[in-house]
C-alpha cells in the first residue's frame, strides 16, 4: 500500500506510513471528494475560532483540516479515483482556508502580502477554473505544491501566535506570494501550450 501512496519525495517514511493506515481504514463509501468537501466545511470553524480569539481550538480545527487535505489526494490515488472535479476541488479547498484565515489575521501581517496572496489565490483559482471548463489537465505544478506549504506554514504560525512565530509567519507569506506568482506564470503557459 505504501508504494500506491505517492504523497512526494520530502515526506519522511513515518507519516507515510501512518496516512497508508489512514487511507486503509477508511469505508470504500466514503470518496476522496467527500473528504475534500469536509476540508471546506471546516473553513468556517477555524477562522470563527481564530477570529474570537481561540487559538487553541482554531489549531486543533486547523490540524483536521491539514491532515483532511493529506488523506483526500492520498485516497484518490491508492484507490485510482483522481477525477477532474477532485483536482480542481482540492486545491479550491486550500485556497478557501488560507485565504479565510489571511483575512480574519489580516492584521498581523503586511497589507501587501495580503492583497498579493489574495489577488494571486483568486487569479490562481479562475485560471483553474478556465482550465476545468476546458479540458485542460488541472494538476498543481511544483511552484504551487511548493507555495501552499509556505502558506501552511504561515497560517499556522499566524493561528499560533507566538512572537517568533508572527515574524516566522510573515517570511513564509512573503515567500508564498513570489511561488505564487511563479506558479500563475506557469499555469497560464500550461493554459496557452
């Protein structure tokens, strides 16, 4: 089963194994997209927690939801039910979270990086979209795998909240916005090709 798991040569041989354990306990009932769809459900809760102050609770929502996003694609794969639904869902699904939570923390980081990872996820996003409706294949190109770990970080460290953790967290936006203005390059290239 771990060699069906392909989740990307940086992950370190544990959580692999655990999330094969995870993708193996799962009902067949139970889609990837139906997990992706649980990940977008809990958008809400974490920026409403976050937003009161419940930084705590915000995180443990957060943690379901990141590991949600994890067990979606690895599921799909083992079980060969990538649909074209799924690849656009998935990362809709992460773009809806980040930016939920850059608006509700808007204020602990530069306005610009806002604005720019906003205006970049909505661009990314519609470009997509276009490439739904057309067909065209819809995966994430390395740039923007690369970018929406950069982003993980910074809302993590955003929902943390500890000082070094704000400073850390706005590096990582700052890192974000450049991947994702690379990974629109490339998916506008891909789109034209």
């Amino acid at each position: 089963m771990e060699e069906i798991i392909a989740i990307g040569r940086f992950l370190p041989r544990f959580p692999k194994q655990v999330l094969a354990r995870i993708v193996e306990c799962i009902p067949s009932r139970i889609k990837p997209n139906h997990i992706t769809f649980l990940r977008i459900v809990l958008v809400a809760p974490v920026a409403i927690l976050f937003g009161y102050g419940y930084s705590f609770w915000s995180t443990v929502v957060l943690a379901l939801a990141v590991i949600s996003d994890a067990v979606d694609g690895a599921l799909a794969k083992a079980r060969g039910e990538i649909s074209s639904l799924g690849e656009w869902l998935d990362p809709f699904a992460d773009k809806l979270l980040v930016v939920s939570l850059l608006l509700v923390g808007q204020s602990r980081f530069p306005a610009e990086f806002v604005i720019s990872a906003i205006a970049l996820e909505i661009a990314l996003t519609v470009g997509r979209l276009f490439k739904w409706l057309f067909g065209k294949s819809n995966g994430a190109n390395c740039w923007g795998k690369i970018k929406m770990h950069f982003q993980s970080a910074a809302v993590i460290g955003l929902v943390v909240g500890a000082g070094w953790t704000i400073a850390a967290a706005n590096l990582y936006l700052g890192v974000a916005v450049v991947l994702a203005a690379m990974s629109l390059v490339g998916h506008t290239r891909n789109f034209f090709a």
